[in-house]
C-alpha cells in the first residue's frame, strides 16, 4: 500500500465506531473520519462469528487487496474501518470490490472523476 498504513490501535477504532460516518450494504460496513494527515490509515476488522482463524484471514486478505487494488481512487487523509459482515465470507471477489468501491463513493471517499 503505497499511500497508506495499517490501522492498529484500538482507541482509533473506537473513535472511528463511536463518532464516524458510516455506510453499509449486505457484505460490508465501512467508518470513516478524517485524520490529519497526507495518507490513509485503513483497518480491517472480521469477527470470530464469521468462522474459525482460516476464514477470517482468507477475508482480511481479500478485502486488503480490494483497498491495494484501488487505492489509488481514494482520497488521503481518511482513517478507515472496514467491518465484514457474514456475507462477506462467501461473495465473489467482484461483488467485494462493488461492495467496497460503492460505500467508498456513499462516503465520498473516492475522487470526483471515480465516482
């Protein structure tokens, strides 16, 4: 990711869950705020309700190479939260990328000429 970091520290997330804007469909939430910076900092986040520690990483790993994919489409300075939800698990990698790049635009996150 060459515009972004990874988002680790739980009081970000917090943050981002608490005072946030947010959009959602049938596979994904994503929060988003903006931070004070030139990049993005992007989070990933699978509950233990969508399966054993194979499923989850095989969803963290597709969703981080949804955003890699695309990074260049979206805007910098954005602190991000994706939240999978239980559909998520078994969508096609496309209806992922549709799912992301549409919430991305409901937040206003991608740039004019994407959206």
């Amino acid at each position: 990711m060459e515009y972004s970091r990874s988002l680790k520290l739980n009081h970000i997330f917090q943050r981002l869950y608490r005072s946030g804007n947010q959009a959602a469909n049938k596979d994904l939430v994503i929060y988003c705020r903006k931070n004070r910076t030139k990049e993005n900092r992007v989070g990933i986040t699978v509950s233990k309700k969508l399966g054993k520690a194979v499923t989850r990483n095989r969803v963290r790993r597709r969703l981080k190479e949804v955003y890699r994919l695309h990074e260049d489409r979206f805007l910098p300075g954005y602190d991000i939260v994706v939240v999978a939800r239980s559909r998520a698990v078994d969508a096609p990698f496309q209806q992922l990328v549709k799912s992301y790049l549409s919430l991305g635009a409901k937040l206003g996150l991608l740039r004019e000429e994407e959206q």
